[in-house]
C-alpha cells in the first residue's frame, strides 16, 4: 500500500512535443542505472501502435551503454505513462511496468519533473546538459513537497561526451 497522497501529474502532455532528447539532470539512485554513470540522455520516438521509444543512454567506465525500453500512456491525457525495458517478448508479464508521471513540464517543453507515485523514482530532465541552479532548485523543492527525499539525489554529471 502506497503511504502517499496521489501524486499531482500535468493535466495533458502533448506527446508529439514531448518525443526527442532529454538530457538527465538529477535522478533518485535505482538498482540498475550505476551511480558513477556519465552523460546520461533518453530519447523518445512514436512507435507506430502509438506507444514511445525509449532509448536511454549513459557512459560509464568510458563506454556508452543503452537501454531500449517502450511506455504506453495509461490514459488520454498521456501524462501518466507506463515503461517497460523487459524484451520485447516478455513486456505483457504483470508487474514488469514502471510507473512515468509527468508531475511538472514548462510551456515550452524544455524541463520535465518526472516521478512515480510510490515516490522511489524521481528524474529531473531538460532539453540541455545543463540547467540553471534557479530553475533546478525550483523542481527539486517541487519534488519535496511531494514527498521524493531529495537528499538522496544524484545530479548527473554531463562532460561534453554526447550520448545522444
């Protein structure tokens, strides 16, 4: 059971100006995304049943790995997404999915806040590298009334090595 409120998402993402690349600015450490990781973007492509691409990439230990996943909206307003990097055979199996839910995006579709409801995963994402410390200490304070604990995050480090 969740101990949460529910988690506040975007009233509507319009995923046509949402697909391209993300650079990951901060994250909440997971299991299978190595701390010391580097450069670290995704890019999001239409597949053609309507679902997303997704195709993180980082460096780590000098080499440049990729995970390909694909997220499925949940409803219309495409602001909660399901995403799966499971192969592509095994992504029907129940409790394969994580949860993607735009809780903040800017107009211009340049800086997303995206969490999940269970509050273990957060990411800060922008259309850059880099952001200014203003606009990410906003999204982060965002983030902790939520109820994410934003003292365990990882703020990404970007070198100039391009993953994406």
């Amino acid at each position: 059971m969740n101990p949460h409120p529910p988690l506040p998402t975007v009233p509507s993402v319009d995923l046509q100006r949402y697909l391209g690349t993300w650079y990951e600015i901060d994250r909440l450490p997971m299991r299978h995304e190595p701390e010391d990781a580097t450069d670290i973007s995704a890019l999001y492509s239409l597949n053609d049943d309507g679902s997303v691409r997704v195709q993180n990439r980082c460096l780590h230990k000098g080499k440049q790995e990729e995970a390909i996943g694909q997220a499925t909206p949940i409803d219309a307003s495409n602001s909660r997404l399901q995403v799966s990097f499971l192969p592509e055979g095994l992504r029907w199996i129940p409790f394969t999915k994580g949860d993607y839910w735009v809780m903040q995006l800017d107009a211009g579709y340049s800086t997303a806040l995206i969490g999940s409801p269970d509050r273990h995963y957060l990411w800060l994402l922008a259309r850059q590298p880099e952001m200014d410390e203003t606009t990410r200490q906003h999204y982060i304070a965002y983030a902790r009334q939520q109820g994410f604990d934003v003292d365990k995050l990882i703020h990404t480090p970007h070198t100039g090595h391009r993953t994406a």
